[in-house]
C-alpha cells in the first residue's frame, strides 16, 4: 500500500486511516484532525486486497484520495467573495 503523505494543513506526519463503517473508510491526521473523503473500494485491485484480508474495506482507496488531496488557497472557496 502507498505510504500516506503528511497532512496538506498542517504538515502531520501522523495520519491514520479510521473505518467508518463496515464497507468504507477515509485518513485522518492525528495532529489537526482534518479528515479525508470517505471511500469504498474502487476497483478490482481494492477488491482482491479487501478479499485478502490484508486491507480493511475502503482502505487502498482512502490512501489514494488522500495523497491526492492539495492544500486549498482563501480563493479556491466556494463561499468566498
């Protein structure tokens, strides 16, 4: 599985991949708190992996879409002016 990037808040070094329910999951960084999104597995790649046993459901997928993530900039906000 692919090593979890620090945090794109505040630089962690300690993120951790939380279960959210039986068929997902999503990254959590153990210094802010920011939260991944919640993901399912996605392909047959993740399937086999959560077949395995080696993975919890969700987790390849979770990891990739945090790694993924990029720190957003006051303009890039949606409510912003």
């Amino acid at each position: 599985m692919a090593k979890l990037k620090p945090c794109p808040f505040c630089k962690g070094t300690m993120p951790f991949v939380e279960r959210a329910d039986f068929s997902s999951c999503y990254v959590v960084c153990n210094d802010c708190g920011a939260r991944g999104p919640t993901s399912c597995d996605e392909n047959e790649a993740d399937a086999r992996a959560t077949d395995s046993g080696k993975f919890e459901p969700g987790e390849r997928a979770a990891v990739r879409l945090w790694n993924l993530r990029r720190r957003f900039r006051a303009t890039d906000d949606a409510g912003g002016a």
